[in-house]
C-alpha cells in the first residue's frame, strides 16, 4: 500500500515540476553553472540529482545516510527527468525517514521540493 501510495504522490509532484519547467521557474541558488557539452542521459542526470542531494544543505547537517532513489520519470520537457530519493537522519539519536524530488534538466538540478520528514514526495 505504501508503494502504491508513494507512486500516486509522486506523479503529482512530477506534473508539478513539469509545470513550474514550463512556467520558466526553474532554477536553484547553489547549483552548479557549468556548461553541459553532451546529450545527458537519465542515468547521468540521476546522479547529478543524487550528487545535488547529498551536497543540499539538510543533508550536510542532518548528517544523511542511506541515500536511496525511490521513484524516476522523464519529464514532458527535452532532457527532463524526476528523481525522488529518501534518506535517514538522527534527531535526538532517533532514525528518520526524509524525502526529497529533484528534477533534472538538460543536465542541471532545476527543482527540489522542500525535504518532508517521515512521508513521502507530495504530501
């Protein structure tokens, strides 16, 4: 039931992302600006959103572990996929479960949605 769940809400938040792509609301304060010289491909574009969690700023001081994709899709834009990952921190010696979606495009991290403690990409 969870993983139905968690499919149905992050198929909201990638129609999101979508739109917000098209609305031309998509860029972040601490990426990277270098130039992208080839076609990326999901796979590569998977790890810059992995790379982009594990350098975001809760990540770093909640002090994240078990990073783990949970859910992708290609976007209705060229180059444009959606990653959910989640991710366990310690509050108080106590393990919880954060989520985090990136989108990807042509090569850049272009949108997160904020990290929700304890439920999944959405909600």
């Amino acid at each position: 039931m969870v993983d139905r769940y968690i499919g149905k809400t992050a198929s909201t938040i990638h129609i999101v992302l979508a739109v917000l792509f098209a609305m031309g609301c998509s860029t972040l304060s601490y990426t990277s600006d270098e130039a992208v010289t080839e076609e990326p491909t999901m796979e590569k574009s998977r790890q810059i959103a992995e790379d982009f969690v594990r350098s975001h700023p809760d990540f770093i001081t909640n002090n994240g572990q078990d990073l783990t994709l949970i859910a992708q899709e290609p976007l209705r834009c060229h180059s444009c996929w959606a990653f959910d990952f989640r991710y366990t921190v310690l509050v108080n010696g106590i393990p919880r479960q954060k989520y985090m979606s990136v989108a990807v495009q042509e090569g850049k991290p272009s949108m997160a949605i904020p990290v929700r403690e304890g439920m999944p990409p959405g909600q």
